[in-house]
C-alpha cells in the first residue's frame, strides 16, 4: 500500500486490512512520516510492514535523478522511518515504479530489495473501484504483488474498494501475506 501515511486515510486502511485479516507492507513516503511519526507506530502495532517509498516522491523526475539524489532519496527516507520507530526496512519501492541508471547499486549498497507489484488497478486514477478490481483479478495468481494505494482518485470509494478486492480475494481462497526476501527473488 503506497504513499502514506495520512490521518485521515491510514487509520480507515488500517481497520479495514484488521477487518478482512490482510496483512500489507506500507511503502511510505519520507516527508508524510516526518509530519506524521505516529502512523508508523500503528502501522507496526497492527503486524504490517514498512518499506521506504523515497524522502519526497519524485514522481516525474526519479527516472532520470543522479546517482546523488537517488542515494538523498532512499537514505533520507530510511532516516525518517528510523527517527518515527520503524526498525529496519529491507524494502524499496520506486515512485511510479520507475527506475534509473544508479538504483540497483545503491539499492545492493545498502541492502534493499526493490519490490514492485504484479497486479495493478490504477486505483489513483480510476474512479470506479469495480474497474480497478477488474484490472487487479485478471493479473491474481498465488504470489501476486497488488499494488494499492491510500488515496487515490476517490477518496471516497477507498473503503468500498478495499472491501470488496479483500472480499472477493477470501471468496476465492487467497491469502494476504507479508512474503520474505526469499519469496520476492525471481529465479532464472
């Protein structure tokens, strides 16, 4: 679940993953946890994991960034989850899930794993959460990412789009786990 923490969405998030028993990893964003502290902690009490989303969410330049603001990027998100409680993260995911030419050292250099996702329903852009369930069920296998969000293009259809990805999930036998490192490597 990407781009938190929020008062006003992480607390709702949180209670509905309590509600249907899913457990997620919260790729966070630096600058939300600096104002916002406190929503690590219950993310970490509720038994969900925290990865580094980048100190600021250069969405439409982290593609291009140099090898030093890459490195400010990860390293000044890490520092803002370790100063909020979160003990160490072994996770990172790209804004927008882009890359760059100086990601994959840094990353090895301070032991992350770039995790990305492999279902996706644009749930920040599309408005109707039965067409974001849709996209996400049409790429649902054992061992799929699902890439959500906290807030997205309706902030107010969140709730019903999270009941419904989680009940339709349960109906159909899946699990929401916290895979380890080993689980996310791909082999061959």
């Amino acid at each position: 679940i990407d781009d938190g923490p929020d008062p006003e969405s992480t607390p709702k998030v949180l209670a509905l993953l309590e509600a249907h028993g899913v457990q997620a990893t919260f790729f966070l964003i630096g600058e939300k946890v600096r104002h916002h502290p406190e929503l690590v902690a219950e993310i970490l009490q509720h038994g969900h994991t925290i990865g580094n989303h980048t100190q600021t969410h250069p969405h439409r330049s982290f593609w291009l960034a140099s090898a030093k603001r890459t490195a400010t990027e990860i390293d000044a998100c890490t520092e803002t989850l370790r100063a909020a409680g979160a003990h160490r993260t072994g996770f990172f995911r790209s804004t927008v899930g882009l890359k760059n030419h100086a990601l994959y050292p840094q990353l090895a250099q301070r032991g992350l794993d770039l995790v990305l996702w492999s279902a996706r329903g644009y749930d920040t852009i599309c408005r109707d959460p039965a067409k974001v369930i849709a996209r996400i069920t049409a790429s649902l296998r054992p061992g799929v990412i699902i890439l959500l969000h906290e807030n997205g293009a309706n902030p107010a259809a969140r709730t019903e789009l999270f009941n419904q990805l989680f009940a339709f999930l349960s109906r159909e036998g899946y699990t929401c786990v916290l895979p380890s490192t080993k689980a996310l490597i791909r082999e061959g």
